[in-house]
C-alpha cells in the first residue's frame, strides 16, 4: 500500500478492474491461421501482390501493436504492418503519414480506459495506469519519447492522453498541482519498477 503525497492511498497488488479489452496484449490475441495447402501435381500458383483494401483505423492499430510487441520499434515498419494486414501498404497511409505518427497512436491507446476511468475515481484509474504501464514497460517509455519528438506546445515530452489523465485528477481533487504531483510520483515509481505487476 502506498500513500500518495495527496494523502490517497495506491495499492498495487489491488486487482484491477476489466474496464477495456485493449490493455490486453494483442500477441496474445492473435488468431492462428491454418497453413496455406499446397499442392505437389504440378507448377504453384503465382502469389497474388497485395491488395488496396478498406480498412478501419482500429485493425491498422491492432496489427501494429502485434508487430511491436514481437520485432520491436526497430523491426516494426510499415510493410511489416501491410504483411500481417495482407493489405497494400497505401491502405495504411490513408490514416497515417508515417511511423512515427502510426507507433503513437498505439502507445496511446493503451491508456484510453485510464483516461476514462480517472474522470471518476483518481485511485482506480491510478492502478489502471500502473498495470497498463507495467505490462508494456519498452511501449511505456516509448510513448515519452515520440512525445518528446513531437509538437506539444502545453507540455513537451508528455504525450496527450497523459495530459488528459492529470486533467481528470484536476478534476477530481481540486488541484492541478496536487494532480501534477500524484502523476508524478506515480510515473517515477513506474520507471524505477516499483509500481505494477513486476514490482517485488
């Protein structure tokens, strides 16, 4: 148990509530695929070249989360992307302009049901982001870092759906100090490993 220097209290063995399916690990998610069958009775089929389809930002999102948790920042491109879609990699660059910009939305994703969360209870949503954090520590930090490569005028190097998080625990103890503080300290405690599911 730990109290905050608001004098709330953050218990992070507390089990977490299923707010949102998103926070699931989406390599866990993947559904495996029966092997293409081929045929020995003459010459293969030439492979068809990939295809300009309509797909949803939410696929694009998901699809890029499964390669990021398996190759890496490094290994996660835009035709890796277009290969697990099966799709044209034009049909990813009709929502957006790059990598960068691609890679941001997932990591922000992750922390969607805490923004939603800390708009009614700063200490649920506190251990939502702690879990959230924990269980995708490169991503986390990842997140920092193309915010801080980003244009955010209000505060650099803080992504928005953070902004959005202390804005809601503005809100909820009265004080944008107090709210800046409580994150934080949370924050820092998460980068030292202290806070989540790992944490000894």
């Amino acid at each position: 148990m730990t109290t905050m220097v608001d004098g709330s209290t953050l218990n992070p063995s507390r089990p977490i509530p299923n707010v949102s399916e998103s926070l699931v690990d989406p390599a866990r998610q993947r559904k495996t695929a029966s092997p293409p069958v081929t045929s020995t009775d003459g010459p293969s089929e030439p492979v068809p070249r990939p295809q300009a389809v309509n797909l949803s930002r939410a696929q694009i999102l998901h699809a890029t989360a499964i390669c990021l948790a398996e190759a890496g920042y490094d290994g996660t491109t835009i035709r890796r992307i277009a290969r697990e879609l099966g799709c044209a990699v034009g049909s990813i660059y009709r929502y957006f302009d790059d990598k960068r910009s691609l890679l941001d939305a997932v990591t922000q994703a992750r922390f969607e049901p805490v923004a939603q969360v800390a708009e009614v209870s700063a200490e649920r949503s506190a251990a939502l982001y702690a879990h959230a954090a924990a269980d995708e520590p490169q991503q986390y930090r990842l997140m920092f870092w193309l915010a801080s490569a980003g244009d955010h005028q209000e505060a650099p190097g803080v992504p928005d759906v953070i902004q959005r998080i202390i804005t809601a625990w503005e809100t909820q103890m009265g004080d944008r100090r107090k709210a800046e503080r409580f994150w934080s300290q949370l924050h820092g405690r998460i980068m030292l490993g202290e806070v989540g599911p790992s944490a000894t």
